[in-house]
C-alpha cells in the first residue's frame, strides 16, 4: 500500500513539469543608436542685484540708577532705646561726630558716620577701640 501511494506521487509530480521545447528561432540583434544631441555649456550668471539690510533700530540702554557704597560703624546694638540714647549721647560727646540710632530687625543700633571708603571707616574704628569701645562696619548700598 505504501507503494502504491509512493507510485501515485512520484507520478503526479512528473506529470506536472512542462516538456521544453528547444527553439530554432534566433533573434535578431538590437541596434541602439549613438546620441547625436548637442547640448550647450550653462552660463551661471551671478546675481548683482543690491542686497538690502535692514537697519536695526536704535535701542538705548535702560537707565540704570548708580547706587553707591557707604560704610557705617556701628557701636553697639540695644532692645531698650533708652539705653542706646545714652550710648548715643557718651560717644558724640567724647568723638565730636554725629552719631544715630536706627531701629532695625527688633534693635536700635548706634551708628557713627556715613564713611565712602571701608579705609575712612576702619580709621573711625581704630580710634573707637583705642578709647575703649568696639563696633563693626557695615556695609550699604545707596540710592
């Protein structure tokens, strides 16, 4: 039986494949012919119209407000005013200088000068410490 079946399938294959026939015919050969198109060189011309920029406009600079730097030494901080009073009124008496109290951040601050250099503020200083007092110096920006 397994024969048969092999048979039968080994038959149907060779039915299918197609005979070929051999030709006799012969083709006839092509012939392409040779371009005779002339063509002409590009001329590349350059482009000299004017070229137009545009001018930005005139912008002027945001004013900007100088500030400058100020130097201040200050001599001591007080909670109670009264006490920077007192503080106030010892220091001008003995350096001849104007003295002020600014509340600031909870305290009143004692403070001598409106120095324009740290050197002029450190000399005030120097003279303070020699006396017997401290202090510090700050520093401001104004306007």
């Amino acid at each position: 039986m397994k024969r048969l079946i092999l048979f039968l399938f080994v038959f149907s294959l060779i039915s299918c494949v197609k005979h070929v026939k051999p030709t006799t015919e012969t083709q006839e050969p092509v012939f392409i012919e040779k371009d005779t198109t002339t063509y002409k060189p590009v001329e590349i011309v350059k482009d000299t119209t004017p070229k137009i920029t545009e001018i930005p406009p005139v912008v002027e600079p945001p004013k900007v407000e100088e500030t400058k730097k100020v130097y201040w030494v200050q001599i001591d901080a007080f909670s109670n005013p009264a006490n920077a009073e007192k503080e106030k009124s010892e220091i001008s008496s003995i350096f001849k200088v104007p003295v002020f109290v600014k509340y600031e951040g909870g305290f009143y601050k004692v403070r001598v000068g409106e120095f324009n250099t740290r050197e002029e503020a450190e000399a005030f200083l120097n003279k303070l410490k020699s006396s017997g007092f401290g202090g510090i110096i700050r520093e401001e920006e104004k306007k």
